[in-house]
C-alpha cells in the first residue's frame, strides 16, 4: 500500500518552454502533497505544500510564477515547470501524506529527472 | 522548529558487517522520525519510522532504529550488511501540526558495502 507515482520519469525540453509533472497517490487518498527538489548528492529542498482544493503554499526563494501547483483532486498534483531554463534542471520528486496522529507519514515518487536544453 | 543532524557524508562497511547509521535531531515537540533510502535515481522508499509507543522499531530488509529521547537519537542499525544495502539513506523529522505538518530532512549519508 501507500504507492506514489510519478509522471513523466524524465523529460528533456527546451529552454523556453513549460513542462508538467504529475504525482498520483494510487491507493489511497492524499489531502496533502509535496514537491521537493533535488540536486546531486544533496538532500531534498522542499519547494513548496500542495493542498487538494486551495493554493498551493511556497517555501521562501521559490518563484510561485515559476512553479506552478495544482491539486485538483485528492489523488493528484500538477507541477508546472514554466518557461523553463537550463538552471532548472534538477530531479524533482513529490511525496503525498498519509495523514493521521500515529501514521502521519509521507510517501515518496519516484522522481522525474528535467533536463532543459 | 526542528532539524536533524547525520554527521559524516559517507559510511563504508564489509559485507555481512554491522550498520550503524547515526541521526541526531532537534525539536520542540514530540518528533515522528523517518530513515527512507533513495536507490540512485530513483524516489525515496521509508524504510522505517517512529511515531508514538515502542521505541525500538523494526523496518523493511532487517533494518531497525531505536528512539532515544534523553539523546535526541534516532540511529539506523542493520545486524549484517548486504551489497544491495548501499544507497544513500535519509533522516528525517516531522511534528504533527495537522494540515502544516512538514518533514526536515538530514543531508544525507551513501552506504558502500565492500565484497
């Protein structure tokens, strides 16, 4: 139980154009999601909490206009990468909640590698 | 506020070794800590976690970490190493705050398992 996927895998897109990621939660529903980011051999930079129905919260330095969030219903995210640049290449991975007093947990993607050319 | 500390960025062990992956935390409240472990470019698979009752608690591949809450601690042991152990392992913490809970993650240790 408690599966993540993730959608694309990896893409490799121009400079100048968007890109969307989708996260799924597949068994179970997920009122909260997250959106990390990850550089090589560093730990996961949290970008910003997905809540199904209402905006997305962004952490501090990330651009809002930049990344766009959508929760649209309990079992899926949208990350849009707008008007990608080559510093935006990264690998970014989501993670839904299983929330709860004693199982408040998150379950992890498996990622999807943004190459911008 | 809270943070977790995994001092040293990498752990070398022989097969069929002991694994002792040392995490410290911070925190306020009451934590729920996490190990995951990321296979390289892939997710992050939990492989434990402790929220409430027993300390000592039993995870996926015979992984095993103990809270101790008079030592902020929370290390990850395996009794014997495998080579398909080797990845990069995670700490993290968590409060439950309800909506706004968040996880603080540790940078991060790679595990190389020798033959």
């Amino acid at each position: 139980g408690a599966v993540v996927s993730q959608h694309p895998s990896w893409v490799i897109c121009k400079s100048g154009t968007s890109v969307k990621i989708e996260c799924r939660s597949l068994d179970f529903q997920a009122t909260t999601m997250f959106w990390y980011r990850q550089f090589p051999k560093q730990s996961l930079m949290l970008m910003a909490t997905s809540n199904e129905g209402s905006k997305a919260t962004y952490e501090q330095g990330v651009e809002k206009d930049k990344f766009l969030i959508n929760h649209a219903s309990l079992t899926l995210s949208t990350l849009t990468v707008t008007s990608a640049h080559p510093e935006d290449s990264s690998f970014y991975i989501c993670s839904a909640r299983l929330a709860g007093v004693s199982t408040d947990t998150q379950y992890f993607g498996p990622g999807t590698r943004l190459t911008v050319l | 506020a809270q943070s977790v500390t995994q001092l040293g960025s990498h752990v070398s062990v022989s097969e069929g070794a002991l694994v002792l992956l040392r995490c410290n935390y911070s925190s306020s409240v009451p934590p729920y800590l996490f190990w995951y472990v990321q296979y390289p470019n892939q997710g992050l698979q939990l492989l434990l976690k402790y929220t409430t009752g027993a300390t000592l608690v039993k995870g996926i591949n015979g992984f095993e970490a103990e809270f101790k809450k008079s030592e902020t601690s929370f290390h990850l042991t395996k009794p014997s190493a495998h080579m398909s152990d080797a990845a990069e392992y995670f700490c993290a913490v968590s409060t439950y705050t309800g909506a706004n809970s968040k996880l603080t993650f540790g940078k991060g240790i790679t595990l190389s398992v020798r033959p």
